[in-house]
C-alpha cells in the first residue's frame, strides 16, 4: 500500500502536505511562509450510484501563531528538503507558546 502521507512543493515558500484519511477522503495542509498561514482542505468524494457523484469540501485558514511550533519546524524543513527556499522562520512562530492576550480592564 502507498504511503498515506505525501508532499509537495507548490512554489518555493509553499508546501502541501497530503494525508489519505480513506478511499474517498483526503486532508490537505497548505504551509505558506510567505504569508504566514496555515489553509487545511477537506475533500470527500461520494458515490451515490454508478452514474452520479456528490462531493464535499471545508476549508480552515489559520496564522501561524495558531499552529504548534513543532508542526512549523517539520513543514519548514520538509519544503527545504524537497528544494524550496522559504522565509526563515519567526522566532516568535517556534520559541514561546501560543498564548491567548488577556483582556485589559477600564483601558
């Protein structure tokens, strides 16, 4: 069986990484570095008969500062590894935790 997990580079500070869920299901993560954004894609083909096909699709787009630093790390070396030459990351992207802001009161 082939690999359920796959990349590829789109241009040279984008990658996609393709993951098989099953036979008619697929969950593409795109990391672009240059804008910093992290798309997922969902596509799920349905056979309804021999003849027809229904299909669906979702999409989630989130900053950088939303997606875990050792995700970044991996996607960034992976596009690397397959000749892109992507932004270095942002320190601020891969050394402190994702933190939310607190609110400020009366300001």
């Amino acid at each position: 069986m082939r690999s359920r997990i796959s990349y590829n580079m789109l241009d040279e500070s984008t990658l996609e990484q393709q993951i098989k869920l099953d036979e008619s299901s697929t969950l593409s993560r795109i990391f672009d570095f240059d804008a910093e954004q992290l798309i997922t894609v969902t596509f799920t083909r349905f056979s309804r008969s021999s003849n027809a096909v229904a299909a669906g699709a979702g999409a989630l787009t989130q900053s950088f500062n939303e997606v875990g630093a050792g995700r970044l790390k991996k996607a960034h070396a992976k596009l690397v590894e397959l000749g892109g030459n992507p932004p270095p990351l942002d320190e601020a992207h891969v050394d402190k935790p994702r933190r939310k802001k607190a609110l400020k009161l009366g300001d």
